[in-house]
C-alpha cells in the first residue's frame, strides 16, 4: 500500500448527495476519492447523449425541499433556482393535484405501512448491518410525516434553471477545489474489509485503492463485498428505472414539467424539465421532448418494437399530449431482455464494524440541507 493509492474515505457513486457528502469531506481536510462508473458523474441524476443533442436530462426528476433547501443550494452550491412553471402535479384517475397536495402523503402513508406488512424484502429490514441508511430509514412511516410537514409547509417547487448538467457541473467544480480526486470511467469490482488492519481494499477496473472507510451511494454497482472470511456477491443493482424518450412535434396539449401518476397501468412518472437542453439543440417550441418511467409489470416480457406507440396512446389517453402529435423519434433506455428484481446492496447483512457506510440517496435536498447545517455553519 502506497500513501499514493491511500484516501481517508473514498466514495462509490457520484450522485449529488454523495459529492456533497465528498465536498463535506474535504472541506474537514480529508483526502477524498469519489469512483465513479459511467462516463459521467451523477449516477439518477446524470445526464444522457442522444443523436438530437447532448446533455438531456437522464431521469424524471424534481426538488423537494423547503425555501432553506432551496437557499443552500442557491447560494451555497451556486445552483440557479428558479420556480418551475408549470408545477409538478400528481396523477389520480384522471385528476391532477398539486405535487405537495396532502393526497400524495397520505397514499405515500399507506403504500409504506402495507409493504412493512407484507415484511417486503426493501422496505422495514431492521437487520442490515453495514449501516445502510437508504430505503430501510427514508421509507419509514416517521420519515414520511417528517418530510410531508416540511414540503407541504414551502408548497412551491423549485429547480435549477439549466437543470442537472449545472447540478453536477457545480457540485464537481466545488468538490475539485477542495483537493478532491474525482475518476470516472471506473467500475468497482469489490470492497474487502480486513479487521486486523483499519483499512478497507477497493480493487477496481484501474486500479487498487486503500481507505479508512468506503462509502457507497445506495444502488451501485459492485461485484462482491469480502468482510473478514466471509464473502457476499452483490452483482448488479436491480433494474428499476426503465424508461423512454419521445421527441414529439405538433403537439397542442399544455406543458407538465414533471407528473407522478398513482394506479396507472403503463405510466409511472413523465419529465419535461427538459426545455433548456431542447433550446440549445436548436428545437423550435413545436417540438417537445418527453421522459416517461414506464411500469414494470407493463414492461416486461413486451415487444420493445411497439412500445413507443403504446406509450403515445397512453400519453393522449390520459390528456399529457394532443391527439394529433406525430413521434419524431423515441429511444428506450436501459430495456431489459428478461427483468429480475434482484437487490443489490439493499439486502446487505454483514458486519463491517464501521468500515463501509452506505449514503442514502432517497431525500436529496433533505440530504444537502443537513450536510450543510452539519459542516458548514
């Protein structure tokens, strides 16, 4: 081991919770490393190349947050936050609500107390022992009532005018001056924890690195963990964001910017936060770009080849687009040939001894709010 490949703490996944959680880090003086796999840092919140332009929004996201989220990330991260228009609603039988309208707490409510009934596999595992602090806590019943107060109490929902490129490219620039190491392109193949030395092996596609302790985002990628004399796979993280982009022309119906839709057999959520990546591609205000989360149950064992025009018939449907809308394109992302839902680090059950440090990601401005409250007041 060489002081060269050594790092106080080196973190896999570079979603903007973990390099928050990397520019805390630092900002205490510890040299910090942060792995990332893709081409690209954000991991959910990254962004993806398509042959209509670069840098579109990867996922259908939004901010939640109250007005002192909002604050710290506007001035502290330099994120240009800006009321989005229209506000994100949510979708029940045809009916649209506000976002942060009650109705999707206390559905949220509910949805969480059946799966701690039914003991689902995600959701109430009190026995995780490599403090992971993901689904298992930020989908608890006190995590929701907390969370629902305090974004019902701001209302308004707010996002950074150039969307998520500024997002990460903000989030890297501060983390960079700081003295932090950020590599991407990058798999890690395993983690192994040895209790007779404070240290912890990270072996990758590049290289070896050593640590003090790891730190994982919830849901990356990693072949194997090794703690001791025992050995868990991981193999990859389950497959749960399946999604297709649809350039739409001719297209009456009003803009969403961002819907959750409850019950709906095929849509799951649409983003149309979009429109400054559609503007510097060149596209004209007839052309609309559409980023639909389909279900999985919908998805799975479907022709992909006809999937494009179910998804338009179910856009119209439900009065998201006009029915005179013509597809320009469309591109399906990250279709799987035979779906599994196969956990990955969420089911973790050895003891690492404070070793490995599992970073949720579930609540990110939540997340930003008190890494900020915690280091930087």
């Amino acid at each position: 081991m060489t002081d060269k490949l050594f790092y106080d703490k080196i973190l896999i996944g570079s979603s903007p919770a973990s390099m928050m959680e990397a520019i805390s880090l630092s900002h205490k003086g510890n040299r910090v490393l942060v792995i990332e796999k893709n081409d690209r840092i954000g991991g959910a919140w990254s962004t993806i190349d398509l042959p209509e332009g670069k840098n579109f929004e990867a996922n259908c996201h939004i901010l939640l947050g109250s007005k002192e989220a909002y604050t710290v990330m506007n001035n502290f991260l330099g994120w240009s936050m800006e009321y989005v228009r229209p506000q994100p609603k949510i979708w029940i039988k045809g009916r649209k609500f506000h976002y942060n309208s009650p109705l999707r707490f206390i559905i949220r409510f509910f949805q969480n107390i059946i799966r701690l009934i039914r003991k689902n596999k995600y959701y109430g595992d009190k026995n995780l022992k490599i403090n992971v602090s993901g689904r298992s806590l930020n989908f608890s019943s006190k995590k929701i009532l907390e969370n629902s107060i305090d974004e019902m109490l701001n209302g308004n929902i707010y996002y950074p005018r150039e969307g998520t490129p500024e997002m990460m490219e903000k989030l890297s620039e501060k983390f960079k001056n700081l003295g932090g190491q950020l590599n991407i392109s990058e798999r890690v193949q395993n983690l192994e924890v040895d209790f007779e030395k404070p240290v912890v092996t990270i072996q990758t596609t590049k290289s070896k690195y050593f640590s003090s302790e790891a730190i994982i985002t919830n849901g990356s990628e990693i072949e194997s963990i090794i703690i001791g004399s025992k050995r868990q796979d991981i193999n990859s993280r389950s497959q749960n964001s399946i999604q297709i982009y649809m350039f739409l022309e001719d297209n009456q119906a009003p803009l969403i910017s961002y819907i959750l839709l409850f019950n709906h057999p095929i849509l799951h959520r649409i983003s149309e936060m979009n429109k400054s990546s559609l503007s510097k591609a060149g596209f004209g205000t007839d052309k609309r770009l559409f980023v639909v989360q389909l279900r999985n149950s919908f998805v799975h064992n479907m022709d992909s080849s006809v999937l494009p025009s179910k998804v338009l018939e179910a856009l119209v449907e439900a009065d998201f687009a006009s029915s005179n809308c013509k597809i320009v394109s469309s591109y399906l992302v990250d279709y799987p040939a035979n779906y599994k839902d196969e956990g990955a680090l969420d089911r973790l059950s050895l003891d690492s001894k404070g070793r490995i440090r599992v970073l949720p990601v579930d609540d990110l401005s939540k997340t930003i709010l008190e890494l900020y409250k915690k280091n930087f007041t």
